[in-house]
C-alpha cells in the first residue's frame, strides 16, 4: 500500500466526512418520526393479548433468532368499529394490553412504538458508508493523477 496515496485518501475522507457527519447529525430514524407523529395525532391504541405461543429454541437453525427462546403473540384491537389483528415474536411473554401506534390511513399497520424506533432509515447507512466511498474513489483515483503507483 503506498503511503502517500493512504494519506491523501484518508485527509479526504475526513474533509468530507466530518462536514456530511455534522450536517446529518439531525436526521432521525425514519420509524421514530412515524411514531411521534402517530402519538401527537393521537394515532394510538390500546390491543389485548388473544393468543400466545411458546416457541422452543431451534438450536440446529442457523439463525441466531431463532435459537433464542421467543413468543409467538397475537393481539387484537379496533379502530373505528372495525377489528385488527397484530402479531409479533418477543422474546418474553407478552403483556395482556400494550400501545400500538399507526400510520395516517393504515389502521392495519399498527406497531408497537419501540419497534417503529428501531426502524433505520439509508441516511444512517449512507453516514457510515460516504467517508470509505471518498477514501475508496481518491485513493484508486490517485495513480491515475500521478501520485502514487498502482
């Protein structure tokens, strides 16, 4: 690896990734907008416990998931006069009544709040990912200038 076209590509992965890291520090994971709106419209329900199912660990699986001990359950909640079914997997035994929070429009969509924060938007992928692509495209650009040798 050739020293100087190192420190060039890194100065210039600083350059620019300090400033874009600084610009996008206010940006939220698209998941807790929905929820904070969902919450200040009063898009927000209360579902209780249908069904729970208790899933054993599969330990021949290969997905770490599910070798985790999990439950399987099944809500139930209405909006309007009309009922809607939620499930999801926790990984302890579900509460008799939790809060759901829903999009504008899509009473069927309704999530648990915690799971709509977690929801990561490409702005958190691409704030990791533009400092190595400027270092990437500088230092392969690098020899093609004359610094430096392939």
């Amino acid at each position: 690896m050739d020293q100087i076209r190192f420190f060039f590509s890194a100065l210039a992965a600083i350059v620019v990734g300090i400033p874009f890291a600084i610009a996008t520090r206010a940006v939220h994971p698209a998941g807790e907008e929905l929820a904070e709106e969902a919450m200040r419209h009063g898009r927000v329900v209360s579902a209780t416990l249908v069904k729970s199912a208790f899933l054993p660990p599969d330990m021949s699986s290969q997905y770490s998931q599910q070798r985790q001990v999990r439950w399987l359950c099944q809500y139930r909640y209405s909006i309007a006069g009309k009922d809607y079914t939620y499930r999801c997997t926790l990984g302890q035994q579900g509460p008799d009544q939790i809060e759901l929070c829903y999009p504008a429009g899509k009473p069927d969509k309704a999530m648990l709040s915690n799971s709509m924060k977690r929801k990561r938007g490409g702005a958190y992928v691409m704030r990791a990912l533009a400092p190595v692509i400027v270092w990437v495209i500088v230092y392969w650009t690098l020899p093609l200038v004359g610094i430096g040798s392939w």
